[in-house]
C-alpha cells in the first residue's frame, strides 16, 4: 500500500510499504477513507525529529472502513464505518476505568516514562504506524474503534478522531462559570473547534492569532477576535474587551512552536542541527519550548480564573513565572485528549444535520494522498489560505 513517511526535517514522503496484517486477536485493519493532518504532525515536521525513525508512517486523524478483525473483537464486522481515535485505549484498565484514556495502563510507552500510545507519534508513544495510509492497523480494536452512520460526508465525522474531542476537553478543562469568557490563543482547527464549542455552550469568546483568513473563519462563528499581528501587547487587548480584568479562562491552542519566541527558536533550531541521540537528550532535559502563547495566556487570564492548555509541549525544564502565577492564583489544567471519553457529547452535534458546530466549515483543502508532501509545506507555511488539510487516501 501507499503510506506518509517521515525522513527527516521537512521532508515527508509517500512511499510503498507492507500491508497492515491482523497481529493480535483484538486488532483490526481498516481502508482509509479520510484523515486529517495535524498541527501535531507538524511539530513532528520540524522539531520533534530526534525522536523519529526514517520510514515512520504518519497521522493520527483517521476514518474508513472496516477491512478484517482479530478473533477478540466482537463489536465491529468488516464494512462497518468507523472513526479512529489517536490515542490507542484498552477500555478496561484502571486509567481507562476513570476515563484517562490519555493514561491508558495497558498501552503506556513505559520505556520511555509516557501515556497511552498513539498512532503515528515517535517512539515516546510507542512508535506505531499512522493513519495517512490506505490501509490501517487499528490495535485495541474491541474498544477504540468509533462506529458512525452511513450516509453523511466523512467531514461530518472525521473530526472525532482528535480536533473535535481535544477541543471539548480543552473548554471543559478551562472550567468556564456560566455565561463566562474565554480567549482562545492559535485559531488553528483545534483553536476554532475550542471557540465555537465556548459559542455553543453560551460563552463568550475572543480568538487571537495573527493569520488573517483564520481571524476570519472565527469570526464568522461569532467569534470576537484579536489580530495578534497588529497590536504588540495582546493581554492589554484582552483587558480592554473585559473591564480591565481579562477573560475568565484561557485556552492555549498554540503549543511549543509559538510565533515570538526568538531564544527558544534558536534552541530548538539547534538541537535539530545535532545528531538524534544528542539532541533527544538535550530536548528531554532542557527547557526548548516556545511559550510566548503560554506567557501570554498567563497575562491574559483574569486573577482567580483558568488556564486549559491544549496546544502541546515538549521541554522538561521549560522556565515559567511562578511569581505571577501563583500571585494571580490561576489553576492550570493540561494533557492529550482522553478521545472517547467526549464522544458521547458530540455525536449529537456531528449527526444533525444543522451542523451546530460547523464543521463542514473547517477544511479548506482535501488532496489525495499522493499530494500529501505539498500538503504538508503548504500547512506549515500557512500558504494558499490552508486551515485544515484532509487527505483522502
Ligand atoms: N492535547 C491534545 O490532545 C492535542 C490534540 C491535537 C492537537 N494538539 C495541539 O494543539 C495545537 C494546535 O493544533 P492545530 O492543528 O490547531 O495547529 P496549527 O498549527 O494550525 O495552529 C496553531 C495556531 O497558533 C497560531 N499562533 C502561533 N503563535 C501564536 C501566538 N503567539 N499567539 C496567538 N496565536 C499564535 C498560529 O498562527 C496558528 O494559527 C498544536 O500544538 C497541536 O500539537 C493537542
Ligand atoms: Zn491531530
Ligand atoms: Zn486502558
């Protein structure tokens, strides 16, 4: 089959490799029919190299079809029509008991002190080949597998692999009081879901970012916004929008490669120019984040109120400003997206056809996967107005 591997700094190739094989009684392997690509996969792109092997198969945004079954799993047949959650969750662990699928007991990489393993995502998590594939080896497959109507276009469903979860936890996280108010830092697809999921529970919400056509996209869906590119003191602008106070809560939707963060880009250019053992090592034991959002979030948020960060971070000794946070007493609240735990409040919303959430206006680009490698750049460079990318395989 035809699969998305990594080789190296920007460089992502679609290649031949073997076909998935049913290892395990509870797999399973599922024709691809959708998958997205993922602000994740771009960290992956571009910083998180020392812990990817030439060859790896990318994605963790997958929909299909069911192909083949394990023995064990007794709740899918072939033909069945379903959505893959990234992260890979037994169901009946002690983590998975108390819905941290994220901690999953039976799939944490222990070797290297993590989670739950999750579907294209370096050795950390467990190195297990990705969704942006013709064909897909779904392990855990009696629970993770999330079945979905006929019918619909997969846009209506593919987000429940990652964005749309990921973004219901991170507003859930950021612990809003009724008709509260949040800034959303980064309106990539998570940053937008976040906003219009706080829109639809009857928050108020101000997105920053400082990309015009993804200003727009969030306005669009009621969002007040704040145009990162043309102020230099972004929290001042929240506060001015909120009786001086700043916003209830805060959800950084950005992550480790935030714009305005020259030492810590350097740092990060530079453990990419070292060989990969170095430069693991340099990357788990140094602080080479870039936290200009997460600085930023931390100014914004009111005194007493909430910071849910979703964007994701990497450094081990990241400096942050305790004085300020715990002066302001913020909570602070964080991790991957315990997937299926938020699937039962969304398929209301992604199987009616009022689409109250919008999502078949997230996509701006659906390419085969043979184009996958220009998809890539063209979504890392933020080019030809890209905001979600799909690859339909
Ligand atoms: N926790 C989870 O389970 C989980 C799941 C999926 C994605 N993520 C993470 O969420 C983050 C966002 O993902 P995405 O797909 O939306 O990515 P994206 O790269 O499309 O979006 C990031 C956005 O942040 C903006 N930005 C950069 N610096 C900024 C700053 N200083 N202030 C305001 N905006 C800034 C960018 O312009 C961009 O629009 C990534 O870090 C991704 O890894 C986490
Ligand atoms: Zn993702
Ligand atoms: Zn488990």
């Amino acid at each position: 089959m035809k699969a998305v591997t990594w080789h190296g700094k920007r460089d992502v190739r679609v290649e031949d490799v073997p076909d998935p094989q049913i290892k395990e009684p509870n797999d399973a392997v599922i024709k691809v029919t959708t998958t997205g690509l993922c602000g994740s996969d771009l960290h992956l792109y571009e910083v998180l190299g020392p812990f990817m092997t030439q060859g790896d198969i990318l994605g963790h945004e997958p929909m299909g079809i069911v192909e083949e079954v394990g023995s064990q799993v007794t709740t899918l047949r072939p033909g069945d029509r379903v959505v893959i959650p990234f992260n890979i969750s037994c169901g009946h662990c002690h983590m998975c008991g108390m819905e941290l699928y994220a901690q999953c007991e039976t799939t944490q990489v222990r070797e290297h002190g993590m989670g739950a393993a999750l579907f294209g995502y370096t050795k950390l998590y467990g190195q297990v080949p990705g969704g942006q594939a013709e064909y897909l080896r779904v392990p855990q497959a009696q629970f993770g597998p999330i079945k979905v109507p006929n019918g619909p276009p997969d846009e209506r469903f593919v987000y429940l692999s990652d964005v749309l979860p990921t973004a219901w936890q991170a507003v859930q996280y950021a612990h809003l009081p009724d008709g509260g108010s949040l800034t959303v830092f980064g309106l990539g697809p998570i940053g937008q879901m976040c906003a219009r999921i706080a829109r639809h529970l009857g928050h108020r919400v101000i997105g920053v970012d400082g990309v015009p056509e993804r200003l727009e996209m969030a306005r669009r869906h009621g969002v007040e916004v704040v145009d990162a590119s043309e102020t230099t003191d972004v929290p001042e602008a929240v506060r001015q929008l909120t009786s001086g106070r700043g916003t209830d809560s805060v959800i950084d939707a950005v992550g480790m490669e935030a714009h305005g963060s020259p030492a810590a880009k350097l740092a990060q250019t530079m453990t990419g120019a070292l060989p990969d053992a170095l430069a693991a090592q340099l990357m788990s034991h140094a602080g080479v984040d870039r936290l200009a959002a997460l600085n930023q979030a931390i100014d914004t948020v009111r005194r007493g109120g909430v910071i849910s960060v979703i964007g994701v971070y990497g450094g081990m000794t990241d400096p942050m400003p305790m004085l300020r946070m715990f002066d302001k007493g913020i909570s602070l609240r964080m991790g991957q997206a315990h997937v299926r735990r938020w699937v039962g409040a969304l398929m209301p919303l992604v199987t009616d056809d009022a689409d109250p959430l919008g999502v078949m206006d997230l996509a701006t680009h659906r390419v085969p996967l043979q184009r996958a490698p220009e998809a890539y750049e063209m979504f890392q460079k933020k080019r030809d107005g890209a905001i979600k990318v799909l690859i339909e395989p």
